[in-house]
C-alpha cells in the first residue's frame, strides 16, 4: 500500500526543533549570566584582598619612616643641647691673653691707671708754704680772676675759668664758662667737660693741691736736718704727709678718669668694629674727639644706648639674636663698671681707715701721752715726762694750715 508523506507533520517537525531550541536557550542562558557574576564578584574580592594587603605594607613602612624621622630629630636635639652646654664653658676668642695683654680687655682702663700712678707721684714745685701762697696769688691774678674781682687786687679783666682752682667742679665737670648763657643751648654757658684740655688738667690739678695741702710744711734750717731734732721732724713730716696722701690719691683718680688720650679712641673704635655696629659706626665716630678720656668714654657707651632713639628703634626691630648680641655687650660693659666700682670701694676704705686713724689721733694720743709723762714723774721726778713727741719741734711752723712768714 502506497501512503503519502503529510505536509503537516515535516512542517511540525520542524516547528518543534524550533521550539526545543528556543527552550534549551531559554534554559540555559540564567546559568551563563550566573558564572559571569561569580567571575566579576572574584575578581572584585581578590583586588580588595591586595589592596589592602598593600595598604598594611604602606602603613608598615610609614610606620618604622616616622620612627626613624622621631629618633634622628631627638638625637639632632641631644647633639645640639650638648654643643651648647660645651659652648658654654668654652672661653671667647683670645680670652686667656686678655688678662694679660694689653691689646685686649682693659687697655682703655690701663691708660686711666697710668695716669693716677703718674699724678700720685708728682708735687708741686713750690716746697713751702711762703712760696705756695705766692704763686696761688700769682696764678690767680693771670688766669681766674672773677668779674667781681676786676679793677681790685690787681685783676685787670674777668678769666674765662674764673676762681677755677677753688671749685669742685674743676675736678668733676671741667673749668671755664661760655660767653653768654643760652636757654636754647644748656649745655654752653656751663658746660660739662669729661675730657680736658691742657688747661683744665692744670686747674684740676692746683684744685687737689689747694684741697689737700694748700701750704706745705716749711723744712728745719740746713744747720738742724742732720741733728736728732731734726730727723725726727723729718719723719713726723713724711708721716703727715702719706696721710695727706690718702686724700690725694682719690682725687687724682677722678683726675686720671678725665685725662683724653688718642689710644682710647683707637681702642673703642675697634670694640665697635668688633661688634658689627657698622650701621652706626659713622655717626659714632663723628661725635668723638680725636682724643678722649676714660671718663667720656663710659658716658659714650652709656649714650649711645639710653640718649639715643634709634637704639630703642633698633633694638624693637631686630631679631632675637642681634638682641641677644646687644645683651652681651651690654653685660660687659656692667662687668667693667662692677670692677670700677669694686676699685672705689678700696679707695672708701681706704679714706675712711684714715680718718678713724686721724680720730684716734686727735682725741686719744694726747690724754695717753699725759698719763705717760705723769708716770714718768712719778718715777722720775725730775723729769718733766714728755715723750711720744707731742709737741713740734722746736723752729718748726705750729700749724700745717697757715704759711710760714
């Protein structure tokens, strides 16, 4: 039997592989989408694993840098501790020699000790007290008469340093007056004067002599000096004197302290030099004399600062260390005045020790020497019992104050 094929059944068969395709499609692309999620979902926790595995070796090496930084900056802060502290006992340059040598620390204060040594040792010419008198008369009449005194005792015009060698203020602030007061200028009718001229130093130094031994002790006749009598006035003359000597040392110091010399110009320039100030190194040096003396010198040092309104300005600007520098200077300058006054403070003493000497003197040695010459008598009674030396000598003037005819 012949049976045909059916056009419908290989058309549905073709429609159902069709379809069964479409199925297995449909079925199988969740699984597809599925692996690819878990892929991407890897990859994303393996790269987080290393990021932040290389995040702790990035904390781990910062970690042990800033240690290393910690311990360098405190060991850069140990060293520098221990350079200041050796800085700090290390002497300045040249320190050593500057006790000793004179183109160091104290030349300045060196000359102005020179110049005491050499004034303690010179005297006036005159030996006695007639010739004292004559020339203090002399020296008046030609150099300090005052205008009251013009037309009278032989004053012919008023001096410019008029009754100088009988004022205090020669010694401390100079002799002489200006022409004319000026209220607009203080300073020029009586000006203050700490470096002195060859006058003034001679006025100064007639003042001490009227001061301390206006009429000095006339000496024994020649016939009498090599006799007992006469050596021992001789030895009474000399004690006198060394006690007048006291008094005359302290003045002639004030004196040395005014006395100008050029070295000490040189040597406050170089201080200046030395201590950078170049910014006023100028002005500076255009109000010194050619020659100062000690005295002017101190009261630069002192003006520059406290007279002087840049100062203040320079020092409200400057840094910490220009400021700290200023400081030091300035702490040496008190080291110097420390020692100024630690000298003075003997030169007290020593005046001081002469008048509870001369005290004792006068208000004791005389009852003593009583009571010796009354226990002689009683001893001795024919012996009138002065010893000690009590009394002058016999040809010699009674009292050191008043000249000798």
């Amino acid at each position: 039997m012949h049976r045909e094929r059916s056009p419908i059944r290989s058309g549905g068969i073709r429609e159902g592989l069709a379809v069964l395709v479409a199925a297995v499609g449909l079925a199988m692309a969740p699984v597809a989408r599925a692996d690819c999620d878990g892929c991407v979902v890897a990859a994303i926790q393996e790269l987080k694993g290393e990021m932040v595995r290389q995040f702790a070796e990035l904390k781990s090496h910062l970690s042990a840098e800033i240690k290393t930084l910690r311990q360098s900056d405190a060991q850069v802060e140990k060293d520098s501790l221990r350079a200041q502290q050796d800085i700090g006992f290390m002497l300045p340059t040249g320190g050593c020699e500057s006790a000793t040598a004179a183109a160091a620390a104290g030349p300045a204060r060196d000359r102005a000790e020179a110049y005491l040594r050499a004034f303690n040792h010179l005297r006036r010419p005159e030996k006695t007290g007639t010739a004292a008198s004559q020339a203090m008369v002399e020296a008046y009449l030609a150099d300090y008469c005052a205008p009251e005194d013009v037309g009278v005792r032989g004053c012919s015009r008023a001096s410019v340093r008029p009754n100088a060698p009988f004022l205090a203020e020669t010694l401390l602030s100079g002799s002489g007056v200006g022409s004319a007061p000026d209220s607009t200028r203080p300073n020029s009718y009586l000006p203050e004067v700490l470096s002195f001229n060859p006058d003034r130093v001679q006025d100064a130094r007639r003042f001490i002599d009227n001061l301390v031994d206006p009429y000095p002790l006339d000496d024994l006749p020649k016939d009498l000096q090599g006799t007992p009598q006469g050596m021992a006035f001789w030895m009474r003359k000399k004690v006198y004197e060394g006690r007048l000597s006291v008094a005359r040392h302290a003045l002639n110091h004030a004196l040395a302290l005014r006395v100008p010399s050029a070295a000490l110009r040189g040597w406050l320039e170089r201080v200046w030099r030395e201590s950078k100030a170049d910014e006023h190194l100028a002005a500076l040096q255009a109000q010194l004399p050619e020659q100062i003396s000690y005295a002017e010198l101190l009261k630069t040092e002192v003006d520059r600062r406290y007279a002087s309104p840049s100062w203040y300005a320079g020092i409200a600007g400057s840094p910490e260390a220009a400021v700290l520098r200023e400081l030091a200077y300035m702490a040496a300058l008190q080291l110097n005045l420390t020692y100024l006054r630690f000298r003075q403070g003997e030169r007290l003493e020593l005046l001081l020790a002469e008048q509870v000497a001369t005290g004792a003197d006068a208000h004791q040695r005389s009852p003593l020497l009583a009571e010796l010459a009354a226990a002689n008598r009683l001893v001795n009674p024919g012996s009138t019992g002065a010893t000690g030396h009590s009394a002058p000598a016999a040809g010699t003037p009674s009292s050191p104050d008043s000249p000798t005819p």
